[in-house]
C-alpha cells in the first residue's frame, strides 16, 4: 500500500506517467482483457470506447467495455478515464465527467470539453 500511495502521489505531483504495481483486479476475463487494454493507453491520450473494444479482440462490445471500466476496482492506476466517447465528448466516469476532465487536464490533455 506504501508504494501504491508513492506512484499516486507522484502521478498528482505530474512527475510519475505510469504506474509499476504489481495488479490483480478480480473480474470476468473480458473485464480483465479490457482492463489490461486500458493500461497500455499512454498517459495523455485517449481512446474511444470502440477503440478499447477492438484491441480487447471484441469490436462490437463497446457497451460491455463501458460496464468493465464502471467495475474498474482501480480507477486511475487502471486508467479508465481516458476512454471517451466516439464523438469525442467525456462520458461515463463513476467520479464524475467533472473528475475525468481534471484527470485529463492533469495529464496535459487539453481537453475542456462539458
């Protein structure tokens, strides 16, 4: 929990863009592909849920990938909050679209988008 609580803080202070943790999220294998997917979103980017979809190896569970990054049991860490929606608005965060944006504001994405 120490180390978790280092990289977290680092990740705040903007001098830590990926996390090194040793992760074993409990879920169903395609939420764990999906979160797997979502991790190798560098730090910055986005993604669109069909984005997600595809690399997980399941193009038209655009919906399924939303309820895996709802049951994300480790949100930032595993970084949902870069998938988007395919019109380019923020959508769907359990912190809230508020939360998402200064997440991705955070990781010098310039997107203000409401």
């Amino acid at each position: 929990m120490k180390e978790a609580f280092k990289q977290l803080d680092e990740y705040f202070e903007g001098s830590r863009t990926e996390f090194d943790l040793p992760l074993a999220p409990e879920g169903t294998p395609f939420m764990k592909k999906v979160w797997a997917t979502l991790c190798e979103i560098p730090y910055g980017e986005t993604a669109t849920y069909k984005d997600i979809a595809e690399a997980a190896g399941s193009p038209k569970a655009y919906r399924a990938v939303g309820s895996a990054n709802n049951r994300n049991p480790i949100s930032i860490i595993i970084p949902c909050h870069r998938v988007i929606g395919c019109n380019g608005k923020l959508v769907g965060y359990a912190g809230g679209t508020d939360i998402k944006n200064k997440l991705l504001l955070l990781e010098n994405k310039q997107f203000c988008e409401k």
